[in-house]
C-alpha cells in the first residue's frame, strides 16, 4: 500500500471512526436506525449524487462507485445505531427523515457526506447479511443492534429470524448480560419462552450477578417470573453485593411477585454482604403488603445490618406507622440498639413521626433512651423543632434537663429549631429555670427564627425578651451581644451613621464585659465593614470606623489564629483604607496587607474544610454576619 493509499484511508476513518464509537455507546438504547454513508471530497459533487437519489438512483448503488469511505464495499452501509448518539452535523442533516430519503449535504471537515436511513426491515437484512459475510458465528457481537431492536421493540418475529438463521439464543452483551435478561426485563413473556425453547440459559449472570429472572422480579413481571422459576430459575441466585432477587423485588414493592418467590423456596431471611433482608428493604421503603407477605414467610423482624440497625428502626425513620404495628406484632424488639446507639424511637423522634413514636411508646420504648453521643430522643426532635413529637416523649418521662456529651439540653437543640411552640413546650416543663434563662432562650429563638423568615416583629419580640434581662441584670453579655445583633439587622438598606452607632455601642459593651471572646471582636470587624461597604458616613467618620474595625480584626485573629471570616473582614477594611490613602507607598502597603488577608484566609478554609465560623455553638449566639462583596 503506498502513502497515498494509506493517507487515503486515514482520511476516510477520521470520518467514521467518532460516528462508529458514539453508536457503539448508544447500542443498549431504543431508537436503532440502519444507516447508509456517503462520503466524496467536494461539495458539488455530493450535490449531485443527492439529486441521483431524489430521481430514482439507490443509495447503495452509488455508495459503492462514488463513496471513499471504507463502508463503499458494503453499499455505505454503517449498521444500526441510534441518531440521538451521532455527531451534531450527522444529526441535523437526518433530522425529519423518513426511511429511503437521502440527507441534505453535511460538511465533514474538507469532505463532504450524504446519509440515508434504511427501512426497518432492510435495516434487518443488512445486519443478517453482515453477521453471516463476518462468518457466521453465532455469537457475533455484530447482532447486538438487532437483539436490541427485536427486545425493546417486543419484535418477536424478529427474534425468531435471528434464531432460525442460526443466532445463538444465550449470546451475551459486553456487560455479561443476555438477549432473555433484555426480554424479562421488558416483561416480553411470550418472547421469554421462545428464547427458553431455543436454549437460552436461564440461569446466565451478568457482570454484576444480575439474572433474567431478576429482571423480570424486579420490573414486577410476574406471568414472566412464574415462567423463568417453571423453566429452573435459581430462586436465591446472589449479585456482588450479596443481595438476592428477593431484596430487589421487596425493595420495589412488588408484593405478588415477592409472594411468588417465597412460594418458590426463596429464602426470605437471606442477607446481603452488609447485614440487608428483605424485610429491611421493604420496611426502609414502606411497602407494607411485601413487609406483611414476608412476615407470614417467617421473616426475622430482628435481623440486623452490620451496623445492627433493624427493619423496625428503618420502618420508624420514615414513619411507616402500619408497618411498625406489623413489625412489633412479630417479635420485634422496641429497644434495639444500632452500634450508634440509636433506636427506633430515637429515629422516629429525630424526624418528626408523632404517629409513630406514640406506637413506639405504647409498645414500652424507653423515652429516656441516648445514644452514644448522648443526643436523645427529646433532644432530637427538639432539634427539629418537633413540638407534638416532644410533648408525647416528655409525657412518656423523658428528662428535658438531660445533657449530651457537648453539655447540650432539649432546650439548646430547640433554639436552633425556630420553633417557639417547642420552646415555650420545654420551658413549661422546666420550672426550675429562672426567669433570666427563661428570656434568653425566647429572644434567641426569636432572632433565630428571623434569619428564615425576615418578619421584622420577631425581632421586636426578642428585643423585648433581652430588656427583661437587662432589667434585672444590667451588664448580661449575652443579652448585650443579642440586642447589638438586632440592631444590625434593623438596618435599613443604606444604614445612616445613627444605626451604626446604635448597634456599635452595644457591640463595644459586650467587647468591654468579655474582652477575650473572639466573637465579640469579630462583631465590630464585620459590622464596620459591612457599614462602609453599604453605609453612609461622613469622611471623618468613615476613616475612624475602619479603623476600629481593623482593631478589632486584628485581636480576633489574635485571639484564633485560624478565624478566616475575621481575616475577610480584615481584607476589606485594609482595601478601603488603601483606596483613600495619601501616599503611594501607603496604598501599596495596605494594599499588601489586604491581599495577605484573603489569601490567608483561603488557605485557612482549604486546610480546615471551611469549617463552620463556630463549631462549638451554632445556636444560643446571634449568627456571625458573613463579609460582604468588595
């Protein structure tokens, strides 16, 4: 071959090569179209075979004298491929095309391409043709389109073709999958049994340990599950993971098609590599007839996962009340504990499922049940804001004065809930704090509550909550910061001077009472950056602001070294500072120092993960504003 030859060709498949890889990857789709190819070097030359075909002239007929590329030989026949997965000019010159029409001309880089989509039925003849001119292996990749159009279209003619022409009937797929899985899956039961009569392999596996009859279970196909267990389906055939045809098809409710493979000997207690059951996947899913069929099987309520989480925790988490009745009507124990610590209460609880922690504590839950962490019941769906939810578990015993490892009570988990009514539900039942307490854990909701919905009465009545505490204790921190807080966000959208100085001076209190709380450092960098950023001030008044608040950023970086939000702040103190210096040399040296600032702080987050700006407490603390834009 000389270089031209080879040049030649190089060309040709630079053309169909990217045209044969995107149908290769659209084979397991619908949609299959036989195409044709024509490909020539100009564009007057491809115009006029076009109009060869539009007079009557057949596409493969001028393929094979006019087309340079390789698929001439064939008639410019590529095979069948699906035309959503071809390249954008191919599809837009196929666009509204009906079988036997020829293409407008696409432009393929310096050459030139016409297309033809065949008919159905000779798209079939030429893929029979080609198979048998690859030698006629019965196991030929090449019939791949053609299975594929004959199971997702239920062409059970066309299997029978492919059959009678010789076409191994247990051909595989790349991923070990096989024509009969394609055919269980759509629930083709008639084409099931033909391929069975022509001996398929009932029991072939694919990659993952996917079967024909999991197919057809897991689509709830039930004529062709009865029909693939008759023919000697193993019933308890496992995928990789260890799950069975049972696990899938109770995972995806299918109760009749579950009842008959617990008729069939499946066995309903079997478990995957991580500890699942059928049971649990159906509880997990709330398919109530399966969880009702299985139990009548004698399915263990008390199987657990590796991490001894049951079906009835699975069951509570999502509130299947009737499914708990069932589970707890078997055996199931009410207090089994995960290696967390949780139980089925305590998930029942955490989200919410009054109807079903009620059932939990008919059944003998104990209500004052902890995890590992210490975090309980009350607590979780305090944090929730639960408030039905912690009334039936306060009714029940639990301690609303209980504390978990980080010293946190109901009450804590409740203020970060914004919900009043779980509030004031605690505080009721606890008479022992004082009135101080009390105040401060309703104006702290209140704010809290605020940051979600912007209704400018919660902050009246948290301020409110705050003056009681001041009344009786004039120099509380917490109370000052929490009013300085309020302050800020009754700001008007350009904040005049008098609303900094306001809010300024109750932030100045708290930093004067608790000088080496970092926050309280960190408030006066970030509201005297967000003034100037969107304030108005006088010149005057502007500079000696920054200049407090790049004070103030300083001692809380002191104060934590790894404070990124405070170094952002800092940032943008020492940027506005630069813009309005004398001096060249100063603005390039604020300038510096402004770049040092936020590149610090984007190593900080990238070292620590961006982690919360108080990872201690999130919730008895006024939000720390964020910096803005500069």
């Amino acid at each position: 071959m000389n270089k031209n030859e080879i040049m030649k060709r190089i060309a040709c498949w630079i053309i169909v090569l990217p045209l044969l890889v995107t149908a290769v990857l659209a084979l397991p789709q619908a949609g299959l179209a036989g195409l044709r190819l024509i490909v020539v070097r100009t564009e007057s030359e491809a115009n006029d075979l076009r109009a060869r075909v539009l007079t009557g002239e057949k596409f493969d007929e001028l393929a094979r004298v006019h087309s340079v590329d390789p698929s001439a030989r064939g008639g410019g026949y590529l095979g069948a491929m699906a035309i959503s997965q071809l390249r954008p000019e191919f599809q837009a010159a196929l666009e509204g095309l009906r079988p036997g029409e020829v293409s407008r001309v696409a432009t393929i880089g310096r050459q030139y391409a016409l297309l033809q989509v065949v008919a159905e039925d000779d798209t079939r003849d030429a893929e029979l043709k080609a198979w048998r001119d690859a030698g006629a292996d019965p196991n030929s990749r090449s019939l791949e389109p053609l299975w594929i159009m004959a199971t997702t279209g239920n062409r059970i003619d066309l299997v029978r073709v492919l059959l009678e022409a010789g076409a191994n009937a247990s051909m595989t797929f790349g991923d070990g999958s096989t024509v009969l899985m394609g055919a269980a899956q759509d629930g083709r039961t008639e084409m099931v049994r033909v391929l069975l009569a022509a001996g398929a392999s009932v029991n072939a596996q694919a990659v993952d340990g996917s079967s024909a009859l999991l197919a057809a279970a897991y689509g709830g196909h039930l004529e062709t599950v009865r029909l693939l267990l008759q023919a000697g389906s193993a019933v308890d055939a496992r995928l990789m993971d260890g799950s069975t045809v049972l696990m899938k098809t109770a995972q995806a409710g299918h109760t009749e098609v579950v009842r008959a493979l617990a008729g069939a000997g499946a066995a309903v207690n079997a478990r995957a590599a991580n500890g699942l059951t059928a049971l649990i996947d159906a509880s997990f899913a709330g398919h109530t007839e399966v969880v009702r069929v299985l139990l009548a099987s004698r399915a263990d309520p008390n199987l657990a996962l590796t991490n001894r989480s049951t079906a009835l925790m699975a069951a509570s988490q999502k509130g299947h009340s009737e499914i708990v009745r069932l589970l707890l009507g078997a055996g199931a124990v009410v207090d089994a504990r995960s290696d967390t610590g949780t139980t089925a209460l305590l998930e029942a609880a955490y989200d919410g499922r009054a109807e079903t922690v009620l059932l939990l504590l008919a059944a003998g839950a104990d209500a004052k049940v902890s995890m590992t962490t210490g975090l309980t019941a009350l607590m979780g769906a305090a944090l929730g804001g639960h408030t039905e939810v912690a009334r039936s578990l306060l009714d029940a015993g639990a301690d609303p004065n209980a504390k978990d490892g980080r010293g946190w009570t109901a009450l804590t988990n409740a203020r970060a809930s914004t919900s009043i009514a779980t509030v004031e539900l605690l505080l009721a039942r606890m008479p022992s704090l004082s009135a101080k307490e009390r105040s401060l854990a309703l104006g702290g909701t209140y704010v809290n509550e605020y940051y979600s919905s912007n209704e400018n009465r919660l902050l009246a009545l948290a301020a409110a909550e705050f003056q009681k505490v001041l009344e009786v204790e004039p120099r509380n921190v917490e109370a000052i910061e929490w009013l300085g807080a309020i302050a800020v966000l009754q700001w008007s959208e350009v904040p005049t001077i008098d609303q900094f100085r306001k809010a300024n001076s109750l932030l100045m209190t708290s930093v004067d009472l608790d000088p080496k709380d970092r926050d309280r450092h960190y408030w006066i960098a970030a509201t005297n950056s967000v003034f100037v950023s969107r304030g108005s001030a006088s010149p005057a008044d502007a500079a000696s602001i920054v200049e407090q608040g790049i004070e103030h950023g300083r001692k809380a970086v002191e104060l934590d070294p790894q404070f990124a939000a405070a170094l952002d702040h800092l940032s943008i103190l020492y940027s506005w500072k630069s813009e309005r210096a004398a001096s060249q040399e100063e603005r390039d040296s604020l300038a510096r120092l402004a770049d040092a600032s936020r590149q610090d702080a984007a190593r900080i987050r990238v070292r620590l993960g961006d982690r919360p700006s108080r990872p201690g407490d999130q919730f008895t603390r006024p939000a720390l504003p964020p910096a803005p834009a500069f």
